[in-house]
C-alpha cells in the first residue's frame, strides 16, 4: 500500500519535513540539487521521475526508476541489501506518478553500491487473455543494466529465489577511441563462444573462460588476420537452465541462447568483481580490441527469453505484460517459433521499442559494432504469428541513426519452418548468414554430382538470392562452419552426428550435414586418411576466402579443432566444446595455411568486389579449357577468374581458382594473358611439399597445368621479371 503519512524524515535520510508548511524544507538540502523531494514515500523522500528513461539510473541526489505496465494495477519497487532475499524497503509508486502506463519516481539519498532492486506488480489474473499478474513475485527490470543471482559460472548464490538488479555506473573511459568501421567485404568474421575459447587448460590464459582471457588472447587473433570477433550470447542468461547430469557429467545452457535480461552483460563472464560497473570488462575488451582494428559483434537472441512456457520460469516479462511481451494463442498458451518454448512478440510497438532501445543502448555504452540476430525471422512475424512483408521493426532497426554504421546480419530462418535466405526484409541493409552457401558448398566440395551451378552462384557472390541491383554486394555471409552443427574437422572425420553425451539418445542435433568422414568414422591415426582430411579443410579455407561475400569460420577451425561428432554441444561445459589449444601445434600447417589464406584476401580486393577492368570481366566462370564452363551434372572442375584494377598498388589484380572435387586429377588450361604477364601458382593444395607459397617463392605456372584429385589451385597474374 501506498505510504501516505507525512512525517520526518530519519538521520539517514539527511532530509527534514517543514511541519508549517507540511512540505519538505528545500533549504535543508544540498545547495547542487536541483529536482527537489515531494512526497515521502516508504521511508524515502520522492518526486515524479523522468519518464522516457527507462529502467534505474543513478542521478544527482538519487536514483531515477522507470517502469512501464499496460494491464498492471499498481507497482511497487523492492530495496534489497546485497544477498539478502528480503527487502528492506518497499516504495508503492503513488498513483499520481503513472502518466498513462508508465510509471516513474527518483528516490532521494540513494547510494547505489547498498542496494539491489525488484517490482512487484498487481493486476487481473485470467490466463486465457494472457494476464497472469501475481502480486507475490519478485520481477526483475526489463530494462536492467545488471543482474543479480549467478555471477560465478554455475554455482546459484545460496538461497537466491529471485532476479534482482543492480544500478550501473558508467566511468567508463573510452578516450579518443575511433571504430574501426570495416566495409562489409573487408571483413572476415570470426565466431567464439567467451568462455569456450579459453576455458581449456592449454589456452595458458590468467583468465579463463571470461573476457579478460579473450584479451589476453588478442596476439594470436592479430597474428591469424581476422578483423571481426563474433560472440556467442553475452547477454545475462541462465546457464543453470534445464540443468542436469548425463553419466555423471553435469549439463549446462552453456551456449546461452536463454536471455535473462537484454541489457545486462553475463556477470559470470568477467573476470573479477563489478559490483556497479558491470560491463567494464568487456568494454576494455571492446575497446583494446578495436584500437587493433578488430570490430566486436554481439550475437543477440530477441526470438524468445528464458521465462520458457506456460511451465517454465516466472521472472520478469510474464510479470509485467505477458500478453504483451509474448505471442499467445487465442487460449492464452505461447506460440513456439523458437523451439524454446516461447515467442516474442517483437513487432508489438512496445517490444520494438524494447529491442531498439536495447540495441542503441549496446551501441553507445559498449561502442558494439555489430549484431548477428539469432533466428531473426522471428523478428517478422506478427502477434498472430504469419509474416510480414514489411515488418515493422527490421525497418527501424534498418533506418535508425543511431545504428547507421552498425553491421546487422540476420540469421534469415527460424525454427517452424519459416526460412527467408534471400528473402529476408533487407531495405538493402541488412546482411544473411547465407545457409544456402553452406549447403551447397559442402556438398559440392565433398564431390557430390549436380552441385557444380549452384557453386558457382554461391562463391560469385549467390546473385541468385541477392541481386546487386537490388540487394547490393555485401549481402551474403558465407560460411561452412558455425557453433551449430560440424566443425570443418569434425566435417571430414564423421559420416554422422554423435551427440550420444548430451543425453538424448542422439536423437538431437540436424541429421543432415553433408559430410564425409574421408574413409574412416572419427579419430584414426591413419596417415593416408589424415593427409585427406587436412587436404579437404585446405580446400574448404581455400574457397571461403575466395568467395565473394563476407567469410565467417568458427574458431578453433583453424587448427582442426574437435568437438568428436556432436554437431549440437549447447549444453557441453567440458572439453567438447573448449578449444583445445594444443591441437594448435599438432596442426600447425593449417593454421598456417589458414593465415596465409586470410592474408591473401585482403591482398587481393579483385575477389572481395567489382573493381573497373579493360583485360577480363569482374568475375567469370571457366571449366578445364578457359572461357568454357562445363556445368553438367558430372561435372567436379569449376574454375572462377576474379580480375581489376587494383587503385592502391596501381596495377591489375588477377586471380584465378581452380577447385576440382573429383577423385581424379585432370590436365587444366590456363587462359591466355599478355607477353609480359604470367601465371603464378599461389596455393596448390594438392602439392605434397606445401599448400602455399610466398610472394617471392611463387613458381610460375605452364600453359598447362595438372590439377590434382580433390585439390584447389590458385593462380596469380604477375608480371614477368625483366
């Protein structure tokens, strides 16, 4: 209930009641204080607050709280000391502080380092329209900026029932830190999950499995090439979530797709204690990262929360506008598009307003210079479910200032069937994780027939599902690997998935992978089958990143990491899922040949975009005579000519790839360039003394040249030497 008693205010207050006037005495408070006290309320003096800024922020004098319910009857803000499950205030919002649905109340003499903070809400209960208020239930701020409850990996604080949020203070330094502001076709994205990178005991980091431990790990990305570092969910979630133990092995939502609050960082995820600075540790990471050219991508999961369904956990957006956070069906149960048990609702004006908010939030307080967004077709669909031609929020997010120069990549399917790869609402700015290349690339480099057309479209750039004319060039994210599924090792080492560890009799995990054990199912010390193996991964490096659109890999890939045939360890806290680092010199060819690949790249911008030419088209397609493509079905040799004009060194630019997936060599015939120009053989993967050549070691090639079974070859025009 409200506190309506006027009454003096106590020592600690610091604050004194005039009882002539009934007011509280201005004078008495500090001379730099301008918003003044106007009601005393559950102890504390208050005033209205400022209603367009959400959650809790610490101002001078006190502490703003902004809420927002459309079907709640009455609020009240929670004062908990820091453990504690009790609180030990609780300030009813008085009725004439809610302006339309919003609620709003600075509380005086606030020190934010002494208290955490939770809702109670009240309103009807009547679960077929979507209402389930329960004024018994602590509700964690939609819009906190920090949680509390798991700050050490796995281990629940005792006795904690309930969410609660801290006030964060923003002292972060940034400097004259400019982003780096890398143009889509110069970037080469690199996906880790925080803690897996460095959890296992060979990453010989200080901190494992946090963010300092992925800065300390910075010389090894610098040196690999990469320009993008792409993170698996950061955001606060629940990796005790449908926790259990398998075989004695315990079992986590280690992946994080289950979303506790989207503005608050993962508390277990840093380092050391940042009780009111939540988020400084990854905004140093951010900020050391992008001083050495690196952009930082937040991969964000706004397709559904971790509250589950109608069984499922009660903390926070049920609590406040369960028919409005979520769709429901007409009886009141929730719509499952994500596969996890509900839905949000996000073109409903005030979750799109969340989302927007949210992302601008990342993008000026953490300087985040991208977004991958889980399942993003989710992101189309109206509160009845169907999609939307034009849906609402991927317009606002395409349009809004504030994330202009922000990188939006959509996962462009979800998880009912709704699958939207080239299709996805773009207003040509928004890119795709391009499954298709995925797809198609996997079968086409494991040799299957009827797959050479549809190669070529996808290492050209797929204009079949992005026209220039239409979508631009930066459209399509090509990959072969991601958290999800195989990795490359893995991708030639099992014909199938074995995901027996996760406990569900390998029933889980996509059947259809596309992959080729080369021979042997899993691990073997057989040298022939390991010289294939490693060939294939050199092929699969060789043609991602002479593929135009923008490449992604997952980390570990590069040093044929294993995660021993699970294609769907989201709840593997072990070695299965932490790379293991001393596969790094076991397999240091490829991760040199890796390196080497990634510099080639960026040295050759004819494959990366159209550039003006007079010698040879921009891309063109040949088979083993030039200028003659074969693309029948029984055809495994395509060959791809990249050529321009190269501005920054002032010369042409000529590549030329030649990938034969057939198990048998073929004579290939090079085309024909002038007097003074010839070809160099760049990579050669079929080459049993080495994949790769330097700059000044590139032998020169014939007119002619075999190019050997299951091998990609690269050629560079070069200039003769006089």
């Amino acid at each position: 209930m409200e506190d309506k008693g006027k009454k003096a205010a106590g020592p600690a207050d610091g604050i004194t009641w005039d009882k002539k006037t009934n007011c509280i005495d201005h004078l008495a408070l500090p001379g730099t204080i301008h918003l003044v006290p106007m009601d005393y309320v559950g102890g504390y003096a208050v005033r209205p607050g400022f209603y367009e800024i959400n959650g809790a922020t610490a101002i001078p004098g006190g502490v703003n709280f902004t809420v927002y319910s459309h079907g709640a009857t009455d609020i009240e803000l929670l004062l908990f000391r820091r453990t504690e499950e009790e609180p030990y205030a609780v300030l009813p919002f008085p009725k004439h502080y809610r302006i339309g649905n919003v609620y709003s109340m600075i509380v005086f003499r606030l020190d934010i380092g002494e208290f955490e903070y939770a809702y109670r809400v009240d309103g009807p209960y009547e679960p077929e329209k979507g209402l389930v208020f329960d004024k018994t239930r602590y509700l964690l701020d939609p819009y906190a900026k920090a949680v509390t409850g798991q700050s050490r990996w796995g281990e629940p604080l005792p006795g904690c029932q309930h969410y609660k949020a801290r006030v964060v203070r923003d002292d972060f330094d940034w400097a004259d830190m400019a982003q780096p502001l890398t143009p889509m076709e110069d970037l080469i994205i690199y996906e880790l999950h925080v803690r897996g990178f460095t959890m296992h005991g060979s990453s010989a980091v200080l901190h494992p499995g946090t963010f300092e431990g992925l800065v300390e790990k910075l010389p090894y990305l610098l040196e690999l090439g990469v320009n993008v570092v792409e993170l698996m969910p950061i955001f606060e979630f629940d990796e005790m979530q449908d926790y259990r133990e398998v075989d004695g092995r315990k079992l986590y939502n280690y992946w994080g797709y289950n979303t506790v609050s989207f503005f608050s960082p993962n508390t277990s995820y840093a380092a050391g204690t940042e009780y009111n600075r939540e988020g400084n540790e990854l905004k140093n990471l951010i900020r050391v990262f992008n001083q050495h050219g690196i952009e930082v991508y937040l991969d964000v999961v706004f397709n559904h929360t971790a509250e589950g369904n109608e069984n499922g956990p009660f903390f926070s957006f049920k609590g406040f506008d369960n028919n409005i956070y979520y769709l429901l069906t007409p009886e009141g149960y929730y719509y499952n598009f994500s596969g996890c048990g509900n839905t949000l609702n996000c073109n409903h004006p005030i979750v799109q307003q969340m989302i927007l908010n949210c992302l601008r939030y990342w993008v000026t307080a953490y300087r985040i210079d991208g977004f991958r967004f889980d399942l993003a077709s989710i992101m189309g669909r109206n509160e009845d479910g169907t999609p939307m031609s034009k849906p609402p929020l991927l317009q606002s997010l395409a349009f809004d200032p504030i994330l202009g120069d922000v990188k939006l990549i959509a996962e462009a399917w979800d998880a009912d069937g709704l699958y939207q790869v080239g299709t996805f609402p773009s207003w040509n700015r928004w890119a795709e994780w391009n499954g298709k290349y995925r797809d198609d690339l996997r079968r086409f480099l494991k040799g299957d027939s009827y797959l050479l057309r549809a190669a070529a479209r996808r290492i050209t750039g797929s204009p079949d599902l992005y026209p220039p004319q239409g979508r631009g060039s930066n459209a399509s994210v090509n990959f072969l690997t991601c958290h999800d599924g195989f990795t490359l090792n893995d991708l030639y080492s099992y014909n199938v998935k074995h995901n027996e560890a996760n406990g569900w009799q390998n029933s889980d995990g996509t059947n259809d992978n596309y992959s080729w054990n080369c021979g042997v199912e899993g691990e073997t010390e057989d040298p022939a089958v390991l010289a294939l193996r490693k060939r294939m991964m050199e092929n699969a490096f060789a043609v991602l990143l002479c593929s135009r659109g923008t490449p992604m890999f997952l980390s570990g890939d590069e040093f044929g990491d294993t995660r021993y045939g699970n294609n769907n360890p989201y709840c593997q806290d072990n070695p299965i899922s932490w790379l293991d680092w001393t596969l790094l010199e076991k397999n240091r060819p490829l991760f040199e040949f890796v390196k080497y690949m990634i510099a080639f790249r960026k040295r050759h911008p004819a494959i990366r975009m159209d550039l003006p030419s007079d010698r040879f088209p921009s891309v063109s397609l040949h088979g083993v005579h030039p200028w003659q493509p074969v693309l029948n079905e029984d055809s495994h040799i395509l060959c791809v000519l990249f050529s321009g004009f190269d501005q920054e060194q002032t010369e042409q630019d000529t590549v030329y790839l030649a990938i034969n997936t057939y198990w048998e060599p073929a004579s290939l015939l090079l085309p024909d360039l002038p007097f003074e120009w010839c070809w160099q053989i760049a990579v050669n993967t079929g080459d049993p003394s080495g994949p790769a050549f330097s700059e000044d070691t590139m032998p020169e090639a014939s007119h002619t040249v075999l190019l050997g079974e299951r091998s990609v070859i690269l050629f560079v025009a070069k200039r003769r030497s006089v």
